[in-house]
C-alpha cells in the first residue's frame, strides 16, 4: 500500500500536545505519510507552536476548535472535512497524539481498510502482556465484557483510538451523539447494526508513569461510558418492573371479577389471565422500546412465548430443586435468587436471539 494513500488520510484530534506529537509526525513523514489532519481541540495559546511545527514543517492539515468540546467533537468535525473535501475517500484512519500508535501499526489499520472498506477496522493492543498497567488490564477487561453482554459487541480492546473507520460509516457516525471519549464507544456499540469488525493485532506502547499524561477523566469519563453500556439495560429493567406491576394489579382485578363466576379455581384464572396481559405488554415495550426491533413481529413473539415458557419452568424447576437442597432457607430466597439468574440470561437472549435489529 502507498502509505500516504490521499483517500485514507490520518485523523490525529490532540488537545494540549507534547513533543510526542512532533516525534509521531516526524516518523509518520518517514513511513512516507504526506495526508494527516490534527484537531486542535482547543489547546491554549502556550501549545500552539506545536500546530504551526505540524503545519510548517509538516505539511498537515490543522482544524482548529476555539474552545476545548472534546475528542467526540474533533473526530465528528474531521469527518465532516474529510467528507466534504474529498468525493474519492476511500475511509480515515484516526490515531492518538501520545505516541501509543506506531506508523508500522497505523499502516497494518490502512491496509486492513483497504482490503475491507466496509469494515470498522480495530487496532488491538496486546492485553496478555506484562507490561500492562494493572488498573489498565482491568479496565480494558471490566469494560469489553459489559460491552458484549449489554451491547451485544465482542471485541478484545474496546478503548484503542487506532480505527480505520469507512467511508460510509464516517457520514453515519455524524449524527451519532457524543462529544467526549464516549462517542468512540458508542461508535463501537452502532456497528452491531452496521457493518462488521476486524480486529488488528498491535503494539501496546506505554510510557512510564512519570511521562504518561492523559486527558481521560477516569471518574467523568468513565460515567459517560457506562451510562451507555447500561441505557438499554436499564430500559429492560424499568420494562420488566412495569409489567410485574401490571401482572399484579390485573391479578387482583381479576380475583374480584372471577370469585364469583369460577369460586374453586378463580385465582388460576386470574393468574393465566393476568400473565397473558402483562407478558403481551412487556414483549411489546421490549419490541418497540427497549431494543427497538426490526425482527419479524410474529417470529419475534413466538420466540418471546417460548422464553417465558423455558423461563417459567426453569424457575420452578430449580426452586424446587434448591428448596429440597437447602431446607433450613426460605423458598422466598431461593425464588429471588434463581429468578435473578434467569433475569440477566433472558435478558441476553431477548439481546441476541429475540429482538434483533436487521442492519441498516
């Protein structure tokens, strides 16, 4: 590949550099990089020798934000000008300004974009080495593992900054929200709808602690991350509550309306009745509302009926079981327990298997 390919250019958003972002363009110019655009997110006056260095010496293209509105911001504005300047793009390449990104990686991202233009491309940094800072490897491993059981989206390095990101999933990517590190994940949970991911093995680079320094808030940014994974969870859950609500109040309705008309077995009815109710309302609230689905609405509903069935039996089945083991506990605990466990499965497989969402 002509590592300087003018319809894949290099996205660096850097808000207060250090001569790291120098050394990076001074090797990027001699792995024959010659399209790079920086966004000045704001930097104050004291930094800006370095955007005219980048300019000057180095030829790049320098978007320039008057106030600091965050990497989410810069990466959108790149797009847009990368977007509107070149009708030929093929995709970009955005990467880091601390110097955790080597040219020979930046260019496996660019070769990987072109032999797979509709793909997100993904540079993946090597968590099973020993170099890794613990709080890191923990980070890294909490976070890809939420991801995938919330979202849906499996990938070993859900943080790393170096992405070959196509042409037509950059236009997308405009209107997604996010101004701040968050967008990058919620860039990550859209693919699932999308368009594929490949994944690019590279060098974990880290500075010592001393050197290392980061504008990643790891209190505020971490709140705007998480508060992501968890949207639809937390959607799910005010689901599900609902419908219990609603189960109980018809169940009680219809206890009223039934002990007259079927005296020996009223409260079944009520039961049957009641769950009916309550189970349409809460695939519904699930299918337009919690995953907004685009799966076929029968085949989706009968999936759904099966779950509540399997879910159901299982429930009994295992309080049963659990209730025999350990007599000396409440059947009431047991019951809390179990359907707890079942609650977090159901809701993976409602995830993956029931509302699905085709892409678009």
């Amino acid at each position: 590949m002509l590592k300087g390919n003018s319809n894949i250019p290099l996205i660096i958003p850097s808000y207060e550099p250090d001569d790291r972002l120098i050394s990076l363009l001074g090797d990027l110019r001699d792995n024959g990089f010659d399209n790079v655009i920086i966004v000045n997110d704001g930097s104050s006056d004291e930094y800006q020798h370095y955007f005219d260095t980048a300019k000057d010496e180095y030829n790049c293209t320098i978007l320039t934000h008057h106030i600091n509105l965050g990497k989410g911001r810069a990466l959108k504005n790149a797009f847009n000008y990368c977007l509107t300047t070149n009708p030929d793009l093929i995709g970009c390449v955005t990467a880091d300004s601390d110097g955790q990104h080597t040219p020979k990686d930046i260019v496996k991202v660019m070769d990987a974009l072109i032999k797979e233009p509709n793909n997100l491309i993904l540079g993946c940094r090597d968590f099973s080495s020993g170099n890794i800072p613990k709080k890191s490897l923990f980070g890294n491993n909490l976070t890809k593992h939420v991801c995938h059981f919330l979202c849906g989206v499996n990938v070993t390095d859900t943080q790393t900054g170096l992405r070959g990101i196509p042409k037509d999933y950059m236009a997308f990517s405009l209107d997604t929200p996010g101004e701040r590190f968050e967008y990058e994940t919620r860039m990550l949970i859209n693919t699932k709808n999308h368009l594929d991911i490949t994944e690019v093995p590279i060098k974990t680079v880290y500075d010592s602690k001393e050197n290392h320094q980061t504008h990643f808030d790891p209190i505020r940014d971490s709140i705007r991350i998480y508060s992501i994974f968890g949207s639809i969870f937390v959607k799910y859950i005010m689901s599900s509550l609902s419908s219990c609500v609603l189960d109980l109040l018809l169940f009680a309705l219809f206890c009223r309306v039934f002990n007259s008309i079927y005296p020996g077995m009223y409260i079944t009815v009520a039961t049957v009745c009641a769950r009916i109710i309550s189970a349409t309302y809460n695939y519904i609230i699930n299918y337009v509302f919690v995953f907004k689905s685009t799966e076929n609405k029968q085949l989706a509903f009968i999936k759904y009926t099966g779950l509540a069935i399997v879910q159901m039996s299982l429930s009994a089945l295992f309080v049963s079981m659990l209730a025999v083991a350990f007599a000396n506990v409440p059947e009431v605990l047991i019951k809390m327990i179990v359907d707890t466990i079942l609650f977090f499965i159901s809701y993976y497989v409602q995830h993956e298997l029931i509302f699905k969402v085709k892409r678009g």
